[in-house]
C-alpha cells in the first residue's frame, strides 16, 4: 500500500471522531505493510488531555510488537503532531512520520517549531502534507458544524434573582 492508502485510513479514524463529537483527528501505525496501531482523538470522551490520535495509536503498536522500539514502523497521522506526539515519535523511534494537514498552532515538524532541528537522538523521517485537502477539510468541516450549533446559556445568565436553598443538597 502506499502513503495516501494509509492516510486515508487514518482519515476514515478521523471522521469517526467528528462524528462523536471530537476534534478530527486520526492516525495508523504501520509495520512491515501492516496496521499494527489505530487511533483517534478522544479527549472529550475520556476527558483527558493525553487521549490524542497519536498516543493512542503508538500504545496499540507497542501492546501489539511486544515493545517500546518502533524503528521499522511508520506513523500516519491526519494533522501535524503536537510537540506531547511529536515527543513519543522520537521516545518510540518511529521510522518516518506521514502527516496530513499543517497545525500553525501546535504542530512541531516545521509550523510552530521543529523538533528535527533539535539536537534529540533520534529524527524521525518526515513527509507533510499527504491529502493534505482531506485532512484540513476534515477540520475546517468540523469547526464550521460547530459554530452553527446553539449556545448553551451560562448559569449566570439565569433569570432567577432570589437565592434560595437548594432543592437538592
Ligand atoms: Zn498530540
């Protein structure tokens, strides 16, 4: 299979995540041409903040090889990684890093910053961009979605002015 075969499976991953509510975002690891990792955001649902695609992703293929060194796996995954993934990338040894749209806001493979320019032991090769329109397509879908949903008003909004006790204690 090739890069954008990959990539299209992390994306399937992604759009899953939208539909449950989460930010859009994807990613597979792949070994010796097989899946060996899956996952998807999934902040909300676990309400945590390390429930990224990517974490996810690198735990199963860890679970799965038996072990922490990842160097004959590649990771796909929909949006540039955070500098948290990009941390685990190079902590896992992975191989190469295909990814899909850019994050000017936290990407650390050439937006924000690069961590391949640092002096860490190990540099993952790195391929931007692969359905790229996809990817950012996906996210930009999403945020739109989001904004034409009804906001919920704040409890301060509350016309009650009385303080009472409350009915259930
Ligand atoms: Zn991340």
């Amino acid at each position: 299979m090739k890069d954008q075969d990959y990539m299209w499976r992390a994306l399937e991953l992604a759009q899953f995540a939208a539909k449950i509510g989460e930010v859009p975002v994807g990613a597979v690891v792949v070994c010796d041409n097989q899946i060996v990792g899956e996952g998807y955001n999934r902040r909300e649902s676990y309400k945590n903040a390390l429930a990224h695609a990517e974490l996810e992703a690198i735990d199963m293929a860890c679970r799965k090889l038996g072990g922490w060194r990842l160097h004959r796996c590649d990771l796909y995954v929909t949006l540039e990684p955070c500098p948290m993934c990009a941390g685990a990338i190079i902590n896992a040894r992975i191989r190469r890093v295909v990814y899909g749209a850019s994050d000017p806001k936290a990407g650390c493979f050439g937006s924000t910053c690069d961590f391949n320019a640092f002096s860490f032991n190990h540099k993952p090769e790195i391929v931007p961009g692969v359905l790229q329109n996809e990817c950012a397509g996906a996210l930009s879908a999403f945020f739109k979605e989001l904004r034409k949903r009804p906001k919920i008003p704040d409890e301060k909004e509350s016309p009650v002015r009385l303080a009472g006790k409350p009915l259930i204690q």
